[in-house]
C-alpha cells in the first residue's frame, strides 16, 4: 500500500478561507486521509509526496528528492505569468521563477491542475509536457443547495452577488459599473473588499481599484459557507465578471444554490458550463449589464462535477 504525504500547509495558513484551501480540504475528505506538514516531515518515509500549493515567484518544492519517492503537485492557474504588469515579480520574483522551473522539471513527476485551460497555461509556461499533466475538475460542496427559507440580515430585497477576491482577473470595476447601469445593489463576500482602504492602490497588483464608486456595494467580508450558502439563495443574480479564471468554482455553488447566474465569455468558464450558456463580454459593463438584467437559469452543465470524482481522478495520478 502506497504511503502518502498531502501538504495540509494551505489550512492552516491564510489560503485556508481560499480556493486553495477549500481544494486541499476536501482532497483531504474525499480520499479518508488527513493530510501532513511536509515542511517539517522526513519525506523519505512516503512513497508519494503531493504538495498542494504554488506561486511562481516563491520557492515552493524541496531541493532533495529522495530517491524512492514520487512528488506530485497541483498548480491552480499561473494568472500571474499571464498578466505580469498587474503581478510584476522583481528581481527576486523573476530568479525564484527559474528556480521553481529547474526543481519542477527535475523532481516532480506529475503536475494536477483544476482544468484544461490551466494545463495549456503550465505547458506554455513552465515548459512541461502535456502527458505529465493531468486534469482534475473541482466541484461544489455539498453545503451548497436550495433552501426553502433561507435568511440573512442587513441585505436588499433584491441584489447581485459576487464571491471572491478584488485581484485584476476580477475585473471588480466593470462589474460595479455593471450593476450601476442596471440599477442593482453588488453584494461581494470576500475578505479582501473590505481592506481597500487600507491598500496602497498606487500599487500595480491594486492600481485597478483606484476611483471606484462604491456607494452601491455592500462589502461583506469573509462569510463562513453556513451564512454564504443563504447569501446565494437570497440573491437575484450571481455574477462571475473575470478576465481569466484557473476553474470559477463559485458559478458552480451558485447553480447548485438554484441562483441565476452571469459569466463572461473566458476559456475557462466556456470549458466549465459548455456551449448553450448565454455568456457576457468581460470587457464591456453594458454587455455584463445585458446579462445580469436577464441572467441563465436551470444551467445544464456538461458534465457532473463531484469532489468524489475529484478524489478517484487524484488517486488515479499517484498510481500512474
């Protein structure tokens, strides 16, 4: 029987309200295991290492690889390669880059990514062959349905919802300019929106925030998935407005909550909710006005998506 190490860094870190941290836990869950801090570990104990957390401009893998053992890591999207002006590394960015390149091509022997846009992206950029990545969707949590009577002081009767955080991908501005076209509230869970005044919006990662106007948005914070599963139900609209996307899980929790949903037209969510969707133009506040004034219902997705297919796809890449 095969041992295996899962990093369990991202729960206890500040990825574990994050995709990265509701990924790693319920990897976890889905397999019976519990996971280990493989910082602090003898990796020479296990025959399989899965390291579960990547950022292209910090060293993320081990120097040394035992001999008999087999690393594994999952890489989300490279969203910052993709837009380097809104990510600039520096100097110190820029060589912890090539050093993550040289140690992926030398001890990791499979690369899991969450869909077939992000592998593209890991082949492209990091220089890997597409056979040594492997595609394992995520999918909602099971907290996430219809509720009959569903709850939560302090929101309009009438709103739309965005969850997540304010990075440039999430073409947060033109989904405020959208709503105040349609004349609707934006409702945003997500820890990030309410430390914007606090950020140094001069900076490149945030300059994209500068002269918003967030008199109609209700910035909620972090809201825990017992209170954020009501928050779907109650809303008129869920809207994903992203330039670029890894998955866009939210969508998918937000269909399973029965919410009517918006998405823009991105190689990603295409690949997530398929073809027969009416989707809107990330770039233009009036197309995604279009859309959340007369957003998708009853989607049909093109596939099931289930954190047990997600589990038996993963046990899949460590006996291959």
């Amino acid at each position: 029987m095969l041992k295996i190490a899962i990093d369990s860094g991202p729960l206890t870190s500040g990825d574990s309200i994050r995709g990265i941290g509701t990924y790693t836990r319920e990897l976890l869950k889905s397999l019976n295991m519990k996971g280990v801090d493989v910082s602090k570990e003898d990796l020479e104990k296990y025959d399989i290492v899965h390291f579960t957390r990547f950022n292209p401009f910090f060293i993320c893998l081990p120097f040394v690889k035992p001999n008999r053992t087999r690393f594994i890591l999952t890489i989300y999207d490279l969203i910052p390669l993709i837009y380097p002006k809104h990510y600039p590394p520096g100097l110190k960015g820029k060589i912890k880059f090539l050093i993550n390149k040289f140690l992926i091509k030398k001890n990791v022997d499979a690369i899991i990514t969450i869909s077939e846009t992000s592998k593209k992206d890991i082949c492209r950029f990091l220089d890997v062959a597409p056979d040594k990545v492997f595609v394992t969707y995520l999918a909602p949590r099971e907290i996430f349905k219809k509720l009959e009577n569903p709850k939560y002081p302090g929101l309009p009767k009438r709103f739309a919802l965005y969850v997540g955080d304010v990075n440039y991908n999430k073409n947060i501005p033109n989904l405020v300019n959208a709503c105040e076209l349609v004349g609707i509230p934006l409702v945003i869970a997500g820890k990030q929106a309410t430390q914007i005044e606090d950020m140094d919006l001069n900076h490149s990662e945030l300059s994209h925030l500068k002269n918003i106007n967030w008199k109609g948005v209700i910035r909620l914070g972090y809201v825990d998935d017992s209170d954020l599963v009501k928050i779907y139900n109650l809303a008129s609209v869920y809207v994903q407005p992203s330039f670029y996307e890894g998955f866009g899980l939210p969508v998918l929790e937000a269909i399973e909550c029965g919410t009517p949903v918006v998405a823009t037209k991105i190689q990603c969510l295409v690949e997530v909710l398929g073809n027969s969707f009416d989707y809107v133009d990330a770039k233009d506040p009036k197309d995604m006005a279009r859309g959340i004034s007369n957003p998708n219902k009853n989607v049909k997705l093109p596939r099931a998506y289930s954190w047990e297919k997600t589990g038996k796809s993963t046990l899949k890449v460590y006996n291959s």
